[in-house]
C-alpha cells in the first residue's frame, strides 16, 4: 500500500472503568492504522456511534498531523446506512466530514472482515497488550495510557509483516499524508424528523416550520447551538435555514403559512388600507385619519371596518364615515352608532306664495292687456 494512501478502522471492547462508587462500565476501544506504516491511535469513548466515531477520527488525524485518503471501515451502523459494495450509502454527517478533510469512506464487502485484516490484529493488539487485565477510574485516565502505550510500546515495535520499526516507517509516510484544515469540522446534531400536520418539525423541544409540501414526509435536520437545518434526506439540499430558539418556542417563516391561514391584522396597516379603499373615498379617508390618531391600536380598527364593508351597503357606510370623521371620532362603535341609528326624515320641500323672484300676477297683466273673452263662433 502506498504512503498515505489508506488507513483501516475499527471498535472493539475496551478495559473497564470503575468509578468512586465502584459502578463498573466498559467503553468501546476505537483503533486506526494505517495500512503502509501500520502507526496506529487509540482512543475509547461511551458509544458506537457516528458523533463518537467522528471525533476520534478526528482525533486521530490530529495526532497523526495529517489525513489518509481513503478510510476502509467494516459496515458498522455508525458509518453505513445501506451496506452496498457498490454504491454503499454513508451517513450524511459522515460524508461531510469527509468532505472537510478532503478524505473519503470505502466499507469493506459485507461479512468480509479479511478487507480490512490489518485493523482486526490491531484492535485485538491493543486489547492483549494495553489493556488487559486493568482497570481505570474514568475515560480521560484509560486514554491517556493508550497515548503512552502507542507512544512507548506500539511505536517502537518491529512489526512482524513489514520488518521495520512502526515509528521509522512512519516518519517516511507522515509527508505524504493530506494536509489538516485550517478549522475542525462543526459540532452538531443530526437525524430524521417527520413534518407534523401543523407544518413543524419537533428539534430538542423546540418547533421549526417547513414548507406545505413537506407535511407527513420526512426530513433530514442538522442542529447547533446557533441554527436549525432542514434537508433532503437523500440529497441534503437545504430546504429551510431557521435560527435556534429556546425549547418550547415556535419559528415559523411566513413562506411557510398558506395564505388562507394568515389572519388579517398579520399583514399590517399598509395592506389592510389597501383592502379598505374599495369601499369608498369617506371610508378610507376616514381609516387613514384614524390610524394617524390612534396608531398600532387602529389596525384592529381596520380589520373590524373590513366586517362593516361586508355586511353594510357602500353608501351608508360612507355616509357614517363622513359624520364621524366630521364629528372627530376615531373608535368603530361610534361608526356602528351611525350606521344602526335611524335615518333623519328628510322634511317636504313647502310652495310659497310669494317669493322675491317670483312676480305679481298684476306684472304681467298690463304686459298682455286687458283679458277678453274670445266671442264664440256661431254655427251655420
């Protein structure tokens, strides 16, 4: 195998650990070698999981000062979801890890362990020479003896197959090695989440929004401590971006509501006015003066106004608008008062005898002449 080129990985059990009250719990024993120089790491964590998994390796790349191209784990759970020799499908925190240190995954064929049979006689190594037979007080105490063991012990050992001490071969494969990034890969949490019928995604007690399309699927969600992100299971394509928020909160984007279930008063002043000025030049003269007066307190006013619109004929309504714009009342019941008040009578216009415009009958007499009956014909 070439310098750098590979590195084999793999869990076994690792030495009990007694705390002070003598509760006795057994970790597991994460091993990595490397394939030409077989420099190994070890490291023990509580879990067989993938944000176990992925700080050891990271760990291990840390110690080793650099980062093997190809990793040649067995099809352990925390590192394949769907075993396929072909076209296997990793964890998605996995794969981008090794995206961030420019490094990929290769899981041996399943029920294949002889794949990867340089990490198999290690792990077993470290287990008969470093840790059998002892016991530790806690998880830091047994991983600082494993970093003493490969250092004194696992290093400076000839190994049986490649005839060579582990550190000197080591020392001519470590420039070949890619290089480590600049930052570590994030910290956070992952895994599926079901869209509930009310558009939300339930995260650490907290409630996040997903577009309509979405509810009763399943989506992938990646948290931290700052943001909350909703994916594609499969692809991992961002579908919505939200800032974390205290458990039993709610964060809803408004791309996420249907029209229909934004109440009114959500949308604001400008489009409520907007919604009133169909109903007539008094009514929305009058809106407009009332929030003028009143403020954020008169969007409520608008959405009741809207209610008076559909249940009052447009001319009335305008007419009730007037008078209280006139009279200077800016609170909807004084509109209602107008609008259920009964209307004035108008009172019937009274004929006058004389008027200043109108001239004596006498004026036009002697503008005729004297009236005389005209003589009736008689008949033959």
């Amino acid at each position: 195998m070439a310098p750098g080129e590979e590195a084999q990985l793999d869990f076994g059990q690792g030495a009990w650990v007694v705390d002070t009250a003598g509760k006795r719990r057994r970790p597991q024993l994460f091993r990595l070698v490397l394939s030409h120089s077989r420099k190994g790491y070890s490291e023990v964590c509580w879990r067989q999981d993938t944000e176990s998994l992925i700080r050891a390796l990271e760990n291990a790349f840390r110690a080793l000062g650099g980062v093997p191209r190809t990793l040649v784990p067995d099809n352990l759970k925390a590192a394949v979801l769907r075993p396929d020799w072909a076209e296997p499908e990793l964890a998605p925190k996995l794969r981008d890890f090794c995206r961030h240190y420019g490094t990929v995954v290769l899981p041996t064929k399943i029920r294949t362990p002889r794949h990867k049979g340089k990490v198999e006689r290690a792990v077993g190594y470290a287990q008969n020479n470093a840790l059998k037979g002892r016991t530790f007080r806690s998880l830091a105490e047994q991983n600082e003896h494993l970093r003493d063991w490969e250092r004194h012990v696992a290093d400076t050992r000839v190994h049986g197959t490649t005839r060579e001490q582990v550190q000197a071969a080591f020392a001519r494969e470590r420039p070949h090695l890619l290089p480590l990034p600049e930052t570590l890969f994030p910290c956070f949490e992952e895994g599926p989440r079901q869209v509930h019928r009310d558009g939300h995604v339930e995260v650490a007690h907290s409630y996040y929004s997903a577009p309509p399309e979405y509810v009763h699927r399943e989506l992938w969600v990646r948290w931290d401590l700052r943001t909350v992100r909703l994916c594609q299971p499969r692809t991992g394509t961002l579908v919505r971006l939200h800032a974390r928020v205290a458990p039993g909160r709610f964060q809803t984007d408004w791309r996420d509501i249907p029209p229909r279930k934004i109440a009114a008063i959500e949308h604001g002043e400008h489009y409520l006015l907007r919604q009133v000025a169909p109903l007539g030049d008094q009514v929305h003269a009058w809106a407009r003066a009332m929030l003028l007066a009143r403020g954020i307190e008169g969007i409520r006013v608008l959405v009741g106004l809207l209610g008076l619109g559909r249940r009052h004929p447009a001319a009335r309504l305008n007419a009730a608008c007037q008078e209280a714009r006139r009279r200077q009342q800016w609170q909807l019941h004084a509109v209602r008062a107008l609008l259920t008040a009964p209307p004035v009578p108008t009172p019937e216009p009274v004929l006058q005898q004389r008027h200043e415009l109108i001239r004596d009958l006498a004026h036009y007499q002697t503008l005729i002449g004297p009236f005389e009956p005209h003589p009736k014909e008689e008949t033959p």
